[in-house]
C-alpha cells in the first residue's frame, strides 16, 4: 500500500471514530429539543411545583442546580489550583509526588455514590451541616476536585520553561513569576478543567440524593444549611417515582438542564477565548 493510500486510510478512520462520538451526541440533543422544547414556556421556568409536581414549573429545582455548580466551583477551583501549582512549582518530584498525583487519578474514578456516602457521613453528620447546600456543594467539590488539579496541573506543565527562567532572571520572586508569568499563560487550560468540573457537577444524582436534595420543596433556599430541590435528582424522581407523568414534562426538565449546562459552558469557553486572546 503506498503512503498517500495509508495516510487517506487512517484518515477516514479518525473521522469515522469522531462521527462515532459526534453523531449520537448530536442525535441525543436533538431528541432532547425535539420532545421537550413544546414545554418549555415562562410558566414552567418561573413558577413553583404544584399538586405533586404535576402542575406549575420547576423554579426551585433550577435555583438549587445554580447554588450547587456555583458553591461547587467557589470550592474546588481555588483548591484544586492551588494544588496543582503545590504539585508542579513546589513540591519535590519523587515518590511521594508521584504517588500523590496517582492517588488523584484513582479519585477521579471513584464512582460518585461513595463521594455521597462519604459527605453524608462527614458534612452532614459528623460536621453536623444538615441536609443543605453547603453539605451538598462540598461533596460536589470533593467529586470534582481531580478533575479540576489533573486539568490545571497538565496546563501548568504546557507554560514553557523559558517564561520561568526569564522572570526570574529579571529579579521575580517565584510567587510573583507564578502569578503574572505562569497562571495567565495556564488560565486556558484551567478554565478548560473548570468546564469538564461543571459538567460532572450539575449532572450529578448520587450525592447531592444523599446530602441536600428534596422530593418536593416548593420554596427558594434562604441560606445555604437550607435543603433545595435539583434538576437530576428532580428529574429521575419524576421519571420512576412518578406515575403517568407526561413525557414531555420529563423532556422539558432535562432540556433545562441541559440549557444551564451551556449557559456555564458557554461563560466559561468566553473566559478562556479572552485569556487566550490576551496570552497573543
């Protein structure tokens, strides 16, 4: 076989695999829209669940989802960057450093139920938070947290050598060379690990079941020890526990969900074009 024949090969393959993933992404979304865009209406977005959820919107369930990505991210980001910068600027590479980095990969595949079980048992028992927000936001924080350090650490590592060297030549501390040398030329890859944190986080059933989330809670929160109502959680009780609910109802909240997704997704991406345009 001559090269431009294995080259035109291996191309058709890769984009034979990408429509693999792509395809039945954009397949799923579409049936998404297409089942659940006929809900969707003010009333469904801002009023409060009625009669067992059967009537009136899903308000309170789309204000818990906001709080937890919110307290989620104000949580893991400052900690995982901050580790991630401890990992790669400070800490010593030996064994100890590459067994910590390994232990954080393995973190990333704990399954989410035993980070509920495990703030179930810390915040909201033994640090005595209740069912709330804040329980419910630190287990999100503590499921999201290798992402966000395996993700920042691997951008800290892309900012060349070079940077470093002639911040430092120039009189820099290494914490101002971090600051205004590094981070800034990072921040893309941050933000990008803070968009893959925000996905797992708002998409997440398990935990927040186990630490903040309500059946049925007809209220907005009035402080973060308040239990709320969330959009996963809202929508599989709906979906199983819920007799002769209508499909489209169904539809409609995971539509919802899907749109704060890209809402978060879409402010972030912004964030990170702007840092990138301002590395140029």
């Amino acid at each position: 076989m001559k090269k431009e024949q294995r080259e035109k090969l291996i191309f058709s393959l890769l984009t034979l695999t990408a429509a693999l993933v792509v395809i039945p992404t954009l397949l799923m979304i579409g049936y998404i829209i297409f089942r659940g865009i006929g809900t969707i209406n003010w009333e469904f977005l801002s009023a409060m669940p009625r009669k067992g959820m059967r009537e009136g919107g899903i308000f309170p369930a789309i204000v818990g989802t906001v709080s937890l990505v919110l307290g989620t991210m104000i949580v893991a980001l400052p900690l995982g960057v901050g580790s991630a910068i401890y990992l790669t600027e400070y800490a010593k590479q030996g064994f100890l450093t590459r067994t910590i980095r390994l232990a954080i990969l393995n973190l990333a595949g704990v399954p989410s139920v035993v980070y509920g079980l495990f703030g179930l048992g810390l915040f909201v028992l033994f640090l005595g938070f209740g069912s709330s927000i804040l329980a419910g936001a630190l287990t999100l924080a503590c499921l999201v947290l290798p992402i966000v350090i395996t993700a920042s650490e691997e951008a800290l590592k892309s900012v060349d050598f070079s940077y470093r060297q002639a911040s430092l030549a120039l009189g820099a501390t290494k914490w101002q060379t971090i600051r205004h040398v590094v981070l800034p030329h990072a921040a893309p890859g941050i933000v990008t690990g803070a968009i893959l944190a925000i996905g797992r986080a708002a998409g997440e059933t398990a935990p927040i079941l186990l630490t903040v989330a309500a059946f049925f809670l007809p209220r907005l929160p009035q402080s973060i020890f308040d239990q709320v109502m969330a959009l996963p959680y809202h929508l599989y009780i709906i979906s199983t526990q819920v007799p002769g609910m209508p499909e489209s109802i169904k539809y409609g909240t995971a539509l919802v969900l899907l749109g704060i997704v890209s809402i978060f997704f879409a402010i972030a991406t912004a964030i990170r074009i702007r840092f990138k345009m301002a590395n140029r």
